[in-house]
C-alpha cells in the first residue's frame, strides 16, 4: 500500500480536544507526523494583563480544567515572591493537600483516558469511578469539583476545619486500596501489557534533548521533579520519593503515574495528619514593585512554568505560561515515527496532553523575515486563505 | 416431506425471522447490560436496543458523494440476510427441519459473508476510516477462520457426519465435545469473539483509532441493518457452539408428549446460548483491544496451533477406535 495520509482530528473519538496530526501512513506503519495544534486560543495571557491580581487568579484557573490549581499557585508563588510575603505554614499545608489531591484526580483521569484509547473501557470507567471520591473531597474542602479557587494573594481562601479533615482522612484508605488495585492491574493485565510495552520508546538522552517534562521524562529515567528540586509550598517539610522509571515507554509512565498516586496519597496524608494551627492568610500589598520572576511548579503534566513581570501596579505588564504539554509536544512527534497506526491514540495520550492550555499563536512570516502583532480581522483572512488552499490540494 | 404451512411457520415465526429478531436484539441488550454491570455502570433498559433499531431506521440516510449507492444499500441487506438464513440450519428445539449433509459447511460460508461485505463497505465507502477498517477487517478474517474451521469442522469429523443436526444426535449418544475436545472449545469461543469483532478483537472498528471502520459512512437505515445483521450474527454464532460443543436443545433421553420435549429443548437452547453469550461479555468487559500485528502473530503461532493439536488428536483416536 502507498504511502496515505489519515487526518485525525480536529474532530475525532480519540480527542477530548481539538488537535490535528496529519498522519503519513504506509500500511499500518506511521510514516510521519504532521502536527496542527493551536484551535482553541483563548487569549488568556493578554486579558491577565488587563486586569488586578485579585482578578487573574480565577482567570488563570480557567487555563486548565484538571489542573486549575497549578496555574493559580504557580502565578500566587511568584506574585508573592515578589511581593515579599511569605504565606503562613497553615496556608502552605493546604495549598500541598489541594496540589495533590488534584495530581490524584488528574492521574487517575489519565488512566482511565490511557485505557479507553486502547478500548479497555472497563478500566476507564472504574478509575472515573473511584476519582469521585478525590472530587467530592475537593468539593468538600472548597465547594467547587473543577475550579477549586482556594489561593488568594497571601494565603488561602477557605480554612479547613477538623471535620472536614476527617472526612478526606475517612476516604483515603478506599483510594489506596483501589491505587493498590490498579498497581496489580499494570503489572498482570495482558492486553494492557500488550498495548504499553515497547510502545512510544524514548531514551534518557532524547527526553533531554527534546526537552520533555513531569512523568514522560521521569519514565525515561530523568529523575527531576520541581517539588524536590526548587521546592516550593510544603514539599520541603513532607516525606515522599520521586517516583522514576527506566522503561522508557508507555507502560514506564503509567507505572511512573502510578507511583505518584501512591505518593501523593501519602503526601495528603501527612499534610492533613499534621495540619500546622494558626493563620491562613497574611497581609498582602495591592500592587507589586517591579521586577520578574519565573515560577515554577510541578503541575500533574509536569513542570509548569510561569513568567510574570511586573511594573509597580496591581497589574501584569506580561505573563507568559509554559504549559507541560508544550514541552511534551516535540517528544511525542519524535516517539511516533516507525510505530503503527493504532498506537497513535495511546503514546498521545502518554503525555496526558492538555491541548487548550497550549494553544499559542505566533505569526512568522519566513519569505518577509517579519512577525509581531496582527489584528483578529487579519487573522482570520490568514485562516481563511490557509483553509482555503487546503481544500484545494 | 413437511408441511409447507409448518416450514413457512418455521422461516418466518419461530425459530426464524420474528423469534430471531426479538432474541438477537434481548442478546444485544444482555450483553451490553452484563457489560456494565462489570463496570459498575447501571447499563440500557430492557428496551433500548428495541427502541434503538426503530430510531435508526427512521433517521435520515446520508448518500456518501460518489458511492455506489446500489451495491451501498444492497451490503446491509445481504449480511442480514445471510446470518438470518444460517440460522435456519442451526438446531432450535430439535433438529432443524432443512438439515442435510454438509449444512456445517453452508453455515460457516454464511456466516463468512458479513465480514467480507464489511470490507466492500469499507472500499466503496471512499472514507480514508472505512477503507482502513475494511482492510482491517479481512486481515482479521484471514486469522481467525482457519483456525475456526478446523475446530468447528473437527466436531464433524469426530461424529463422522456433516450435518449440525446429526452431529447433535451424535453429542446425545457419548458426552459433549465441550468435554471431549476442551482445546476446540476454547479456541472456538476465541475465534468466535474475532468473528463477531468485538474486544480484545474489534481491531477493525477501533474506535479511538479509525472512528467506527467499515461503520464510518452508514446512517439510517443502513445502519439499523448492519446492527441487525451483527445482532443476529452473535446469535448465530453462540447457537452454533452451543451445537456444536454442548449438545445442542437435545436431552439423553426421549421425553413425551413431543410438545413437552420441544419445551425442554428450547429452555436447553436458551441457556446454553446465554452462557456462552455470558462468557462473550465477559471477555470483553475484561480486555483491553490488542493489534493486528499482535493479532496475526497470536493467531497464526498459538491458536491455529492448538487447532492444529485438536484436529491431530481427534484423527489419531478415530484412527484406533472405530466407532460402533
């Protein structure tokens, strides 16, 4: 069979969100990869700009809708810094318990996605299941499932009071136990183990080399996590490991998942067993003085990293995000070339991407050697004339 | 010579058309039903595929550009009819009234027919999805029927017989061939799970990976017949192996009046259809979808090779133990 191109995406059952690869096939063989990424931009960082730090917190939730705490702490930790407020140690142990019951309920979103990408439906449906019980306490502790909305210049919204840390202490045991569960599944389930291993292979030397991030690069054996290495929140105080793998492919970062369940249970754990009294807030300037600062946080997907600088206003002069899923995108390219077309639901969604946090747009033009800012209405006879020559060819 | 009124009754009341259509779709319903209830979902009502079947078939139907449309609409109504008239031969209540020597073999070629007319689906559909899925599809048929074959056929050679009813009879006189020939079972009840495309076998209408396959391009009423046919074809397929390898309706022992006999055979029908179908739905709720590749090397190396065995086995004892 020649070579054929197979578009998957922008609207396919393997996409929870617009995304397009043209894939170039022979046979069942991936030739190459041809990658459309960016359908969804929202403009997030610019309306940041327009408005105070009190009101880009829930923006920034927005960027996401698994991991909308990570942005929020990620901008607070720096804005704070730069501020030179240091939040009380109560405010940081939630902000910890919030952090990782959300990598909890993002994770096991991921396996249940990882499983019903190779038509194991019964997995996704138990480990969706069992993610309600991170959800209902997330809800408990904040009042919201989704945008949880718990940071504050400062410190923390919400307190949380005994009877709500009992009722999360009441529910972990079920979760570890069904963790354990999922733990034998990995390592016993045969078509599991069929679909997972040897797939999407990538060495220690090319996820540095292509900058992957979070578990993609701990499956490879880069043992680097921004909780342990710049640590941040209560990370410093809490005992845990860095989960790594040395696989190097699907199955390495489901069991580098996995393991992270494990342990961020365990970090919910001793973070609600050891709950510091006292305040949750400290007094927090309006406006910030000038300067720059990169925060970064490990974020489920891996590193996030935001850039914020700042003019000596209760504004941002400019934030820039770097989602983990950007950092991801080249390596996944890189791992699908030689692999078979069925596999490309799966090694995708290895990285657990999350496609409208990334979407950027930078307009290069390499004939006129120019770029910068361009209008929507610009934009949109770009887009049009694009589309058109599409449908042409 | 029967009666045409009875074998009239036969095609079209019970156990044919009407009888088969209302049982294939209480099957669809049991295992999407056994399904979710492995997967602590609460699953359709009684219902639904019922109520799903009247909705396709008043949908609107979307001409693909530039298809077929005569062979397109024709597809469905050939798969259908081509399991529904299979299951004509497969003994229901007692041996089938059309029964004749080498019925075993009308049977797999009319349960062949789908797959193939899935790949013509797949190739007229001019749908990048369907064209891979068709060719999916009859790459799966090439691994999985050989091995099908020869178990299914072993049982013949077994009973020396080459009618499904006959071979039935023949199950009545020593034990089943569940328990004479467990290697042909298993892979039977494997091979039957390829056929019928479902997990850890639905390599051809992956869903996350090809859309829906062959399906991609059906609407309407097309649609709602291919469903049928695949609906009736799951009967068909649990009924042959309940023929085949469990004795089929009859009992050891004569009972009478004849209409009393008739009951307990039809009970007997049912509820070795609906064991198989259990084991069916469990596989799949408990299994991920496997590849291809993976697929042609498990299927070629381990499971022609122990239909192979089977075969082997069964000609080595006919060859020392002459049947009385």
């Amino acid at each position: 069979m020649a070579n054929v191109v197979i578009p998957i995406g922008p609207q396919h059952p393997a996409l929870k969100e617009p995304v397009n690869f043209r894939v170039i096939a022979d046979g069942e063989k991936i030739v190459r990869l041809e990658l459309t990424l960016a359908y969804t931009h929202r403009g997030i960082e610019k309306a940041a700009e327009a408005r105070d730090f009190i009101r880009v917190l829930p923006l920034l939730e927005r960027v996401c809708g698994i991991c909308s705490h990570s942005h929020a702490t990620a901008f607070a930790k720096g804005i704070e810094e730069i501020m030179g407020v240091e939040i009380p140690p109560r405010a940081q142990y939630i902000r910890t318990i919030i952090a990782e019951l959300e990598r909890m309920h993002s994770h096991l979103l991921w396996l249940g996605v990882a499983g019903h990408e190779i038509g194991f439906n019964t997995l996704f449906m138990w480990t969706w299941r069992d993610r309600e019980a991170v959800q209902d306490t997330l809800e408990e502790m904040s009042g919201n499932r989704v945008h949880y909305n718990m940071n504050e210049i400062g410190g923390v919204r919400c307190d949380l009071s005994p009877a709500q840390v009992q009722a999360a202490l009441a529910r972990l045991p079920l979760l570890e136990e069904r963790i354990q569960k999922y733990v034998a599944m990995v390592e016993e389930e045969e078509t599991m183990l069929l679909r997972f291993r040897g797939i999407g292979n990538m060495t220690r030397d090319e996820a540095l080399a292509y900058g992957a991030v979070g578990p993609t690069a701990r499956a490879s054996g880069v043992d680097y996590d921004a909780r342990r290495d710049d640590p941040y929140l209560a990370y410093a105080d809490v005992p845990w490991n860095v989960v790594t793998d040395t696989h190097g492919d699907v199955y390495g970062r489901t069991c580098v998942r996995i393991g992270e369940l494990q342990e961020s249970a365990k970090i919910v754990r001793y973070c609600l067993e050891h709950l510091p009294e006292g305040e949750i807030r400290s007094p927090a300037p309006k406006a910030a003085p000038t300067g720059e600062i990169i925060s970064r946080y490990e974020a489920p997907r891996g590193e996030l990293v935001h850039f914020i600088r700042t003019n000596g206003t209760d504004k941002v002069e400019r934030l820039d995000i770097r989602t983990p899923t950007l950092a991801n995108w080249t390596s996944v390219a890189m791992c699908l070339a030689g692999q078979q077309l069925a596999d490309i639901p799966v090694i995708v969604a290895a990285i657990d991407p999350c496609l409208s946090c990334t979407s950027r747009i930078t307009v290069l033009d390499n004939n006129e050697n120019t770029g910068g800012i361009i209008t929507f209405d610009e934009l949109r006879k770009r887009n049009r004339a694009r589309w058109q020559e599409e449908e042409r060819t | 010579m029967i009666d045409p009124v009875l074998l009239l009754i036969y095609v079209f009341v019970f156990p044919g058309f009407l009888f088969l259509f209302a049982y294939a779709l209480t099957f669809e319903f049991l295992d999407r039903r056994i399904a979710a209830r492995m997967q602590h979902r609460v699953g359709p009502p009684f219902f639904q595929p019922f109520a799903d079947v009247v909705k396709m078939l008043g949908k609107e139907v979307i001409d693909p550009d530039g298809v077929n449309l005569r062979i397109f609409d024709a597809v469905p109504v050939v798969a259908l009819a081509a399991v529904m008239t299979a299951f004509l031969y497969i003994p229901v209540v007692g041996a089938s009234p059309l029964a004749f020597q080498g019925d075993i073999v009308l049977i797999l070629y009319l349960l062949t027919l789908p797959t193939i007319l899935l790949f013509v689906l797949g190739w007229l559909s001019r749908n990048i999805y369907s064209a891979v899925g068709g060719i999916r599809a009859i790459t799966q048929m090439f691994i999985y029927e050989v091995p099908f074959f020869l178990v299914l056929l072993t049982t013949a050679t077994a009973a020396g017989t080459w009618s499904i009813s006959a071979i039935v009879v023949c199950q009545q006189n020593y034990w089943w061939y569940m328990f004479l020939q467990p290697i042909g079972f298993v892979v039977a009840l494997i091979c039957l799970q390829a056929k019928l495309e479902r997990t850890p076998f639905d390599i051809p209408e992956a869903e996350t990976e090809i859309i829906a396959g062959p399906w991609t391009e059906l609407t309407g009423r097309r649609l709602a017949l291919m469903h049928l046919a695949r609906d009736v074809s799951l009967v068909c397929g649990c009924a042959l192996v309940a023929a085949l390898f469990l004795g089929g309706p009859m009992v050891p022992w004569a009972i009478s009046p004849a209409w009393l006999g008739w009951i307990v055979g039809f009970v007997l029908f049912c509820a070795k259809t609906l064991a198989i179908l259990l084991v069916l739905s469990a596989i799949r709720a408990a299994t991920g979808r496997i590849r291809i590749d993976q697929l042609n090397r498990i299927g070629w190396k381990y499971i022609t090779g122990a239909a192979l065995v089977q075969v082997a086995i069964v000609l080595v004892v006919n060859f020392w133990w002459v049947r009385p």
